[in-house]
C-alpha cells in the first residue's frame, strides 16, 4: 500500500475509516466519562497530570530546548534555504495574511485571554519570593514572555516545517503520519500511521476544547459587564455552538474566502485594540516596560528555559506544574495551557 484509503462515512466525503472512527469513540468516551462522572475524573486526570509533571518534567523541558536549538540552526543552516513547495513556486500569501492566519488559527484566542490573565496570575501568586512586587511584576512577564516566545513557536515551526516539507516536496499526504516516513517508511499507511493520526487528533481536539472554554468564559464575562447577559452555562453553550459555527463556516468556504479573510478581520480588530489601549492607556509606561520586558526575557531565557524545580521537590509538588505542565501542554496544542 502506498497511499492512506479514504472513503465516505455519513456526510464526510473524504475521511480515513481507521482514525476517524477511533479518534470519535475515544474523544466521546473521555466527554461522557468527564460528563457523568466529573469529581472522579477531575482525580483521576489531575493524578495523570501530576504523575507526567513531576516524573517527566524534565525531559519535556529538554525536548522544548533542543527543538529551539534545532529550529535556530535550520534557519541559519543550509536547510533554511530548502523551498517549500516546487522550485518555481511563489508564496501564495502576502505576508501579512499568512501572519494574520498564523495568529488567528494558532494563538488567537489563547494570546487574547492568557495575555492579560497570565502575568496577573503570576503577580499575585509568584513561583518564588513574594507577590504583588516590583521582583513579582519581572518574575511574571519574564514568564509570559516565555510561554509566548522563542520556545513555543520553535515547536510550531518544527511540526509545520515537518508537514510542509513531507507534503509538498515529497508528495505524501498532509497529516502527522508523514513526518514519520523516514522512520516506519510504507508503514506510515497502515495501522502505525493511523495509530500516529489518532494520537494527534485526539491531542489536538481536546487542545481546541480547552482554549475555546477558556475563550468562551472571557467573552461571556465580558457580556456580563458590558450589556448585563447572564453568565451561566446556557450562554457559554450558545456562544460555543456560535463561535463553532463560524469556524465550519469558514471551513467550508474554503481557505481564501473564509480562514484567510476571517484572520484578515481578526488582525484589523487587533490592530484596533492595541491602538485603543496604547493611545488611551499609560503609553510611556507601556512603552518602556515592552522595551525592559524584552531585555529581561532575553538575559534569563537560557534558566527559564531550563527551569524543572531540581533542587527544591517540597517546592516543585506545590508549583512545578507551572512551567513543566505548559510545556507538556504545547504538545496538544497550539496556544494553550493545559
């Protein structure tokens, strides 16, 4: 076999039987399990989260940094120059749209809620010395900066260079299975591949679910304050069947007239509020703080990055999910904390 079989299931015309049916069942085991038994799962998965933090922490950590290093040496290396599709091939997006669709597909929602809400949260409940000081105040952005740096998109660039790579110069298909070939080689087509593509869907999906709930709970908030709508279940419900309607439409309508021009509008309406907030906020301060940010970020990169609680267990059971369970999390999804 040199290809993965597809075939109409119900109203999807074109879907791998194998993953499809697998990744569905376990997704609506895991949603009917949380469902009906909710204080039972939240132990269970709380104890799965603490045992992968605490005991594989570290190499978690190691994986993050190894594929910064290896994503700054394909940029300056020969590989860097490799084109992503045939040699005569131009961009089919400006850079603006393809930026616009990098943000709104992969961090949008996420950036929007944990933007704010991270460095406060780091503030007031700091990893180490004491909250709510000048020390906190650079402790939590040197954070912030972290989770949104140069470590989280050295993994997104390594998983779409992968799958650009394999797609459009090797001609395989366009899924997780194929950055796999130079290892299983044509077993990428059969139930090595779709056990590959059921991982990454199943991690993905409950990627998204929880971004979007966390999405979900700041607009509703924000309704509340703004027009007075009640904020419950029913209408964090009606906005996620609403926003997940959006987003099948534009699915449906296809890459140009629907993601690209809803990130282009997504992108406007940043640029929007940015501006708002730097015209009508503290504008100096927002300015020299971005500035001092940045040289923090950079002068403590290389022990955040390593940062796994070594020397301090008493400490690292209480707050070792802190920076541990984000970059465990990065593997699920794009964006998010887990």
């Amino acid at each position: 076999m040199d290809h993965v079989k597809v075939g109409r299931l119900g109203p999807f015309p074109r879907v791998s039987k194998p993953v499809f049916l697998t990744s569905a069942i376990l997704i609506l085991a895991f949603i009917i399990f949380g469902a009906l038994f909710n204080e039972q799962a939240e132990v269970v998965f709380n104890q799965a989260k603490a045992f992968v933090s605490l005991r594989f922490g570290w190499f978690f950590i190691v994986v993050v940094n190894l594929t910064l290093v290896m994503s700054i040496y394909m940029i300056f290396s020969r590989y860097g120059d490799i084109r992503l599709g045939h040699q005569n091939e131009r961009p089919e997006y400006n850079m603006v749209s393809w930026i616009g669709m990098l943000f709104s597909a992969g961090i949008g929602i996420g950036l929007l809620y944990w933007g704010t809400a991270e460095p406060l949260y780091h503030f007031m409940a700091p990893p180490l010395g004491e909250a709510e000081t000048v020390a906190a105040a650079k402790q939590a952005m040197n954070i912030s900066f972290l989770h949104y740096g140069l470590h989280v998109w050295a993994l997104y660039g390594m998983v779409a260079l992968s799958l650009a790579y394999f797609h459009y110069r090797v001609g395989l298909p366009l899924a997780i299975r194929s950055t796999l070939y130079p290892i299983l080689g044509k077993k990428i087509y059969g139930g090595w591949g779709h056990t590959v593509d059921t991982l990454a869907v199943f991690g993905t999906m409950f990627g998204v679910v929880t971004t979007l709930g966390l999405g979900v709970l700041q607009i509703n908030s924000g309704l509340e304050t703004l027009f007075g709508i009640p904020n419950n279940i029913t209408v964090q419900i009606i906005l996620i069947g609403f926003i997940t309607m959006l987003a099948g439409l534009s699915l449906f309508m296809g890459l140009d007239k629907g993601i690209k021009r809803l990130s282009d509008t997504n992108i406007l309406f940043t640029v929007i509020l940015l501006s708002f907030v730097i015209i009508f906020g503290p504008t100096q301060f927002i300015f020299n703080s971005f500035v001092e940010n940045i040289g923090n970020y950079l002068h403590q990169i290389v022990p955040l990055g390593l940062w796994a609680f070594g020397l301090s267990l008493i400490e690292a059971k209480k707050t070792g999910k802190l920076l541990g369970r984000f970059f465990i999390g990065l593997g699920g999804s794009a964006g998010h904390h887990s």
